[in-house]
C-alpha cells in the first residue's frame, strides 16, 4: 500500500541517509558541513511526519540556524589545514564495524519484531533473549496540549534537569569564550619560557636537583 | 492500528540505527577534528529521532520523550560550542586539526 505518507517516509530516508554519507566520506570539509545542514533538515521531516511539529522548528532553529553555523565558521576558521586524506588507517575496520553494529541492531534487537510480528529474519531474537515484547494496542493521537504539558512538565518533574540543563548552557557558554578567547603574544612567549623551564628542571638528574633544592634551602 | 498514516514504527527506528552508525563511522575515522564533530551531531540526531519515535508510538500522552529529546537538544548545543572553542583553540597553537597530532599529554 502505498500511501502519501509512505512515500514522503522513502525521500526523507533517502535525503538524510545520503546526506549522511555524504558527511562522512566527503573529502572538502566545507561540503561536508553543508551536507550535514542537508541531514539535519531530512531529520526535521522526520519530526514533521511523527506529529512533533514544536521539535521540527527547534531542529531548524538549533542544529540548522545555531549549530551548523558555528561548524561552518570553524570550518573557516581552520582553512590552512590541507590532509593528505580524509580518513585515518583505521578507517577500513570501522567502517566494517559499523555494518556489523548495524546488521546487529536491525536482525538482534528486533526493530521488525515490534510491527511486523510475521517477519523475523532467523527469528534469533525470540531464540536468544525469548519473544520480544510486541505491543498489540493502537497507537493513540497526540492531544492537541501536547506542547502546553511539555511546558509544565519541564517546571514541575523535570524541574531540576531544567536548572541543570541553563547552568551547562551558561557554562559551555563561559568555556568556550575561555578556551577560544584571543591571547596576547607577550602571555604565550611567558607561557612557552615557563614550559620551557620546567622542561629543563625535569631534564636534571634527580640527585643533582634534590642537592641544589637543599642549597637554596640552606641558603635561605 | 499499529501506524500513523499508515507507518508502522520500525522504519524510523531503522533510519535512526542508519543515521547512528554512519555517525559513529565519522567520529572515529575521520582526521579532522570538525568532521569527527560532525559524525557526533549525528549520532545525537539519531537519538534524538528514536526518542521521538518512541513518544509518538508508545507514549504520546507523556511528556518523557519529548523533555529527553529537548535535553539531548541543550547537551548538542553545549558540546558544539565548547568542541569547537577547543578546536581553534588547537588550531591556533597547532597549526593543525588533526587528532593523531594531539598526543601532547601522552608520557
């Protein structure tokens, strides 16, 4: 059966996963973030399709308009950088590693067990772990509040996750300005002298240096 | 019924399995530090993508799926912001951003 639904599901899939793929075997970093834009939005239809519309907008707000930017400007930030290749030596076993994971997740854990009770590749689940959980009851509708008692929820039972969740965003916030901030050449060549310094206090041999620490202190 | 609109639940999960594992293909066999960032927010995407499959199948009258998908959005937002301080931070000492050229700290 085909139905409207069905086939907005099949471009969505095929949009995200290619854009995905695109992400991760893309030479050109650049191209790979704005792939990853792409990704980020066959995600948003996702949300779209399963009814959660407020998540949909946050989606396009926050990874699209926030977080894919912030990537782009590191991108540009760091063009200098040429790489001889985009994937490291290992990147043949890991790239074999995640099929397995993912052939392991999809047949194991049993995503088609839940809907499709008749189809079970092998039927190793119910072998290995016993019968899945099947829920038989049909799906309910969102309530048209779904929003409003999110709202609620995240002051009343997620009250303190809430808290939490403002005081890491200010702190990342804090971090980050700290950990990027613009430093002056005369604190770096202070700082290098100083590494540089104890590198070479470390450089002594021990006994020499305990001596030379008892001369300071007898001279003080 | 077991679907809405006629889609059962097993697609999204299977695009979710999809979307984590090409993320984790990225996050570690990358060698750049941003892709490696890049093949993270996926991953966090595709978490995202089963919880909220989860609430609109299993529990559309609670609000647990979507307040953990909305904590997962604040942890991406912290951790992109803080991974890339750290990679300029790198790049600007470094002149580079590959991760095997981190290995300062190893004795």
């Amino acid at each position: 059966m085909l139905t409207f639904s069905t086939v907005i599901f099949v471009i969505l899939a095929v949009v995200t996963l290619g854009a995905a793929l695109a992400v991760v075997t893309m030479k050109n970093v650049f191209h790979a973030a704005l792939m990853l834009v792409l990704a980020f939005f066959g995600v948003a239809g996702f949300y779209v399709l399963l009814e959660a519309n407020f998540f949909a907008a946050a989606q396009v707000l926050v990874y699209i308009g926030a977080i894919s930017i912030l990537i782009i400007f590191a991108v540009m930030l760091t063009r200098g950088v040429t790489m001889a290749r985009p994937n490291n030596e290992q990147s043949g076993a890991v790239a074999t590693a995640s099929a397995v994971l993912f052939v392991l997740i999809v047949v194991l854990v049993g995503p088609w067990k839940i809907n499709f009770p008749g189809f079970a590749p092998l039927n190793l689940p119910a072998r290995a772990f016993g019968a899945p959980p099947e829920f038989k009851m049909a799906v309910q509708a969102v309530s048209p509040d779904a929003l409003q008692r999110l709202g609620r929820a995240l002051v009343d039972q997620y009250m303190v996750a809430f808290l939490l969740a403002g005081v890491l965003l200010l702190l990342a916030m804090i971090g980050a300005v700290w950990v990027a901030r613009e430093r002056k050449l005369v604190e770096i060549v202070k700082e290098r002298r100083e590494m540089a310094a104890e590198e070479a206090a470390a450089a002594v041999p021990p006994a020499p240096a305990a001596e030379a620490v008892a001369t300071t202190d007898a001279h003080h | 019924m077991n679907s809405i609109n006629g889609l059962p639940l097993a697609p999204f999960l299977v695009v979710a399995a999809g979307l984590f594992v090409i993320g984790l293909y990225g996050a570690l066999a990358r060698k750049n530090a941003i892709a490696v960032l890049m093949g993270v927010e996926l991953m966090l995407n595709a978490v995202n993508l089963n919880l909220i499959a989860f609430w609109r199948y299993v529990a559309p009258n609670s609000s647990a799926g979507l307040a953990f998908a909305a904590f997962v959005f604040i942890v991406a937002a912290a951790e992109a912001a803080v991974g890339l301080a750290l990679i300029i931070s790198v790049y600007r000492n470094l002149r580079s951003v590959d991760p095997e050229k981190l290995d300062q700290m190893k004795m």
